[in-house]
C-alpha cells in the first residue's frame, strides 16, 4: 500500500510517499481501506514532533478517517469485511490503509458520504464535548467562538446555535467571518483589526462572554479572557498561535473558570459517554442540523501541501485527503 511517511521531524515538504507493507490487524483491530481522511491542525505539530503525542519513525499523521473494513481482528464482533465505517485514530491516515481499534470506529451512516465522515469525529466531538460537558453552556446564554471558521471552530458555531446559545464568532479575515454568518453566527468580530476584549463587551452590553471556546491561543487569549463574564467558562482547546501565559488574577477577579479540553483523552477515559456524544452528533446530523464545510479535497501524493495550507491558516472547515 502507498502511505505518506514522516522519516524525519521538520517541515511537512520533507515527508515522503512510499510503498509499505499492508499491516494485519491484531487482536481487538480492523483493517479499514482508508476513502477519506481530513487534516487537523494537531497533523502539522506531530510532523514538527512539537506535538505532546511523539510517535516512533517512521509514521503517517492523519486521524478522522472514513473507509471500508478489509479485515477484522481476533475478539472483534460488531464490525465485518465490507463495512462502511468511519472513526480515529492516532496516526496512520495519511495511507491507502490503516490499524484502528475496533471500539474507535463506528458504522458510516448511509446518508453521510466519505468526505463528510472523515471529516465528523475530531471537530464535532472535541466542540460538542467542550459545550455539553465541559462549559455545560445553556439556552440564552453568550459563546464567543475564536478560530471560528477553522474545523473545531465552525462546529463549535453550529453545536452554539443547535443549543440555543447567542454565538459571537471571532476570525482573522471577513472572508472567514462570512462563513460564519452563513452558518447562522449572530454576530462576528475581525480580530486583526478590532479590538477583541473591547468588540466582546460591546455585543454582549458590558456583561462579558459566558462562554469562551479558543483553539487559537497566543494573544487572543488574555484578551477574550478579559471579556468573559461572572461565573463565565473559558475553554482551552488549543494553540496553534502560541502558548498563553495567563494572569491568574483575572480568573478569581471574574469568578470563572479555565476549562481543559483534550476530546482524545475524554474519549479514551470515558468510552460511553463518548460514544453517546457520537450517536448525538449523528442524530444531528440525519436531521440536517449539522453541515460541515468541505474546503478543498487534496490527494495522496499532495498531502504535503493540505498541512502546509493549515499551518499558513488558509482553511476554512476542513480539508480532505483521498488516497
């Protein structure tokens, strides 16, 4: 099978497409032949090895991926050669083929194409864990999304809306922020040329942010922190502009609360919360609610310029490799 292999850490050009052995699949493993498999941002730091997961040489990044099963494992019951299935996985999507634990891959759902599953598990289930569990965010109350035409940060929108939240998206161009507004945003902030902290209080008539969810970090942290109200929830998701060195008096002066969010550790700890999360999402989705952006769909052999495209944050949703 061909796969795009990571032989040395650096920058995404030096990866390299080789033919490699097909694996077998070991106990509690399935075989899926890969159809679809999007790119997230966390792709970009493990190619680098600035990513706290350190995979041994050589590897294949690439997690959400939607295929067909082409053979099972010992011990596994509720899967079969010629499933259509999607799921996660830790690395290895970048290929024709990859191993995924049986229990991290469910069914596809026959209205849901390839693209559109390998596109679901990450960005869907990192932002509904973040709102459902995590802020706990309820009907009426303020969300301000930054990052939030990006793959988490569009799905934190339309999860906001379904749960009856006012979302406020934050993106850096008005290219960025019209999707949004597509995607039924109540109102937008352009933090390259507003103020963030300032833009915040105005849209939410002084009172501050009830939720804040940043997969962005560096500076527009402490800013939107600044903006969060009483008793507000500030999500960490990540931080592809930087590491935030936050003042730890700012918290108890807001009685709010800096909330974690790592959806692959949820979902490894907590399997059947997070596979009820998953039937939700589905749900969701076969009712119409949910609609994720496709951006760009890149093939094997151009996978290096899908993460490029990311690391220069010129995505909008997500995009797709189909090997």
């Amino acid at each position: 099978m061909k796969a795009m292999l990571v032989k040395e850490l650096g920058h995404p050009s030096k990866m390299v497409l080789e033919d490699i052995p097909s694996p077998a699949p070991g106990k509690k493993q399935v075989l899926v032949s890969i159809i679809a498999c999007s790119v997230n941002f966390p792709d970009t730091l493990m190619v680098q090895g600035l990513y706290q997961f350190k995979p041994e040489l050589p590897f294949s990044v690439g997690s959400d991926i939607a295929g067909v099963v082409k053979e099972v494992g010992e011990g596994v019951k509720h899967l079969k050669q010629g499933d259509e299935v999607f799921g996660i996985t830790a690395t290895g999507g970048f290929a024709e083929e990859v191993l995924v634990l049986a229990n991290s891959v469910f069914p596809k759902p026959p209205m849901m194409d390839y693209k559109i599953a390998a596109s679901f598990m990450m960005a869907y289930g990192t932002s509904y864990h973040a709102l459902k569990d995590r802020a706990k965010l309820k009907e009426r109350e303020t969300l301000v999304v930054l990052g939030a035409s990006g793959g988490v940060g569009l799905a934190a929108v339309e999860l906001g809306i379904i749960m009856g939240a006012k979302v406020i998206a934050a993106a850096s161009t008005q290219e960025k922020l019209d999707i949004c507004t597509k995607y039924g945003a109540d109102a937008t902030i352009n933090y390259t040329k507003e103020n963030l902290k300032e833009r915040i209080k105005e849209l939410t008539d002084g009172k501050g942010a009830d939720v804040v969810y940043d997969p962005v970090g560096g500076d527009y942290t402490e800013a939107a922190l600044r903006a969060t109200a009483w008793e507000g929830r500030f999500l960490i998701v990540g931080f592809p502009a930087g590491i935030s060195k936050i003042p730890m008096n700012l918290p108890l002066l807001k009685g709010c609360q800096i909330v974690g969010v790592f959806w692959g550790s949820f979902a490894q700890r907590e399997a059947g919360k997070n596979m009820q999360n998953t039937m939700d999402l589905i749900q969701m989705y076969g009712q119409g609610k949910l609609k994720p952006h496709i951006d760009k769909v890149y093939a094997l052999e151009d996978s290096r310029q899908a993460l490029i495209d990311m690391m220069d944050r010129k995505v909008k949703g997500k995009i797709i490799i189909e090997p």
